[in-house]
C-alpha cells in the first residue's frame, strides 16, 4: 500500500464524520504534517502519512512534538486502522481525565 492511499483513505473517513483533511503546506517551515483534520464540533488535528512500516523523519517527529506541546492534537498514521484510531480519539469531545496523549501515545500516533 502506497502513502497516497493512506492520504485518500484519511480524507474520506474524515468526510463521512462531515469533516475534511486539508492539504498542509507551510513554506519555509519544513518538516508539518500531510495533513489538518478538522471534524465537526472544531475539532483539529494534525497527521503526518506514511506508508506502512515507514516512520517520520526526525523534522516531523520535531514538527508533531511542537505542536503537541503547543496543546494540538497531532501524530502519524502509516496504516487504515492508525488513521482510524486518529479520528476516533480527534472526535471526542472531551478528555476530563487527560487520557488522550496516553491513548495516543500507546497506539504508536505520537
């Protein structure tokens, strides 16, 4: 399965949840996710693509822990299942316990 695929699969989900997957370009600042997901209610993310069994490179990896500690729900997804494990947790509403850095954490996505 190609990258591309992964990007294709993520932009239809999320407009079955009546959001969309915008493209992300930031020039001169290498390195930002594929892509901001935003889904009803303002719910926004971030999510770098990969093909399966590919990892980010270490500016992405810098990119999505910057954003993280600016309070954004950012990661990367290099299967169907991780993207979908993304849009579940971004469409939660709340998170009274903190609980989502660690889901996201222990599903690989951060």
């Amino acid at each position: 399965m190609r990258e591309t695929e992964i990007e294709k699969y993520l932009t239809e989900q999320a407009g079955r949840q009546g959001g969309v997957a915008l493209k992300f370009v930031s020039p001169g600042c290498t390195g930002v996710p594929d892509r901001i997901v935003v889904l009803p209610g303002g719910q926004v993310g971030f999510l770098e693509l990969k093909r399966p069994g590919e990892r980010p490179r270490k500016e992405q990896e810098y990119r999505i822990r910057q954003l993280k500690n600016l309070g954004c729900t950012a990661g990367w997804a290099d299967t169907r299942d991780k993207v979908d494990e993304f849009l579940a947790l971004l469409s939660c509403q709340t998170d009274p316990d903190g609980l989502l850095g660690e889901i996201l954490e222990a599903s690989g996505l951060i």
